[in-house]
C-alpha cells in the first residue's frame, strides 16, 4: 500500500501540467505571446523554469498545449457529438453556435484567438498550427453540418463552405468585443442576445 504522502506527490505531479497552461493563459493575456518568458509563466505557476521543462519543451510547446488542451479538445467533442446526433441540422447547428458563444462570453480562454490574430504576422509556424487545429477543423465541422441540412432539403442551396464562415463570423465580433472594447461600454453588452439574434437571422437565410 502506497504511502498517503507518495499518493499526494503523484496527484500534484498529475496536476502540474494544467496548472502550469493556466499560469500561462493569464500570463499570455496579460503580456502577449512575444513578451511573455518562461520565468513569467513559472512565477505565475508556483514553480521552478525547470519544472516547466519537464512537460514542455518551450514557450512555443505551452502555447500549443493550451490550445489544444482547451479550444482544440472542445471542437473534437463536438464533432464527435455532431456525428451521433439525430436531430435536424437546424437544432445541431443551434447547440453547436450557442456553445461557441458560450465560450466567447465566459471562457477566460477566449483571449486565445485574439493572441493569435495579433502575433500571427511575428509567428507564422504558431499560426499555422493554429490554423489547422483550431480553425480547419472548426469550419469543418460548420460545413459539414450545412451540408447536411442542404442534403436533407432543411436549407437552401448556398456553398456549405461560405456558409460556415458566415457562422463564426459574429461569434469573432463577439470575441473581440469582450476582450477589447467591452470594457469601455458604459452598460455592458448583451453579447448573449447578440449570439441568439445572430442564430436567428442565419437560420432563416439557410430556411428552405
């Protein structure tokens, strides 16, 4: 039998990783991709630079563990779940919006999009995975769930691909306006209603 203080050790082992990409994720936000050092990230973390070391190679590993950690774990759920799901193509797409949104109004991961945006140009490899983690397979995702409402003759014909795009792009504005205008508004935002008026007016421009 295992001795209570080794079983604890091994619990905080297990747990450094995520801590560690949540240090990172406030730091990242606060300072951006490019100024942000790994002594930043451990400072925040409560541990040592070589702690770090142990699960992620650099500051470039730590940025891709928290994406896919997070927003590329999410969108394989989703797609799994997208894949069983038997309901109309008009319902998936409206849980599938309504959790993006969700996640653009509460996560505190929502910062990663916009860091991305801002050192894509200094950082075009981290784009690029970005890129085909994140944005390839979310647009997958989308376009696959139009065209199968097309198939079924719940929504017009458009291009399934245009289509997609034109479901993220409110979700982005969204975004961007709670990580940097929301806090200038006198009265904040209701982005709640602006994702739901956004499902509504899509909707019904796909509506047969």
């Amino acid at each position: 039998m295992e001795a209570p203080q080794t079983t604890r050790w091994r619990r905080r082992k297990d747990a450094r990783p995520a801590e560690i990409l949540d240090a990172a994720l406030a730091v990242f936000a606060e300072r951006g991709y490019a100024a942000t050092r790994m002594d930043d990230i451990a400072q925040r973390a409560g541990v040592t630079k070589g702690t770090i070391y142990l699960y992620f190679e650099s500051k470039d590993a730590v940025f891709r563990g928290l994406v896919q950690d997070s927003i590329g774990a999410t969108i394989e759920g989703v797609t799994a779940a997208a894949a069983r799901f038997e309901g109309s193509a008009a319902d998936l797409l409206r849980i599938v919006l309504r959790g993006i949104g969700a996640f653009a109004r509460t996560d505190d991961r929502v910062v990663l999009p916009k860091i991305m945006i801002a050192e894509a140009g200094n950082f075009p490899a981290l784009a690029e995975f970005y890129r085909r983690e994140v944005i390839d397979r979310g647009l997958a995702l989308l376009t696959s769930i139009i065209a199968r409402g097309i198939a079924r003759g719940e929504f017009r014909a458009v291009n399934p691909e245009d289509a997609a795009r034109l479901c993220i792009g409110p979700l982005l504005v969204a975004v961007f306006w709670r990580t940097t205008f929301g806090k200038f508004d006198a009265v904040p935002y209701d982005l709640d209603g602006l994702i739901e008026t956004h499902i509504d007016v899509l909707l019904r421009g796909l509506a047969a």
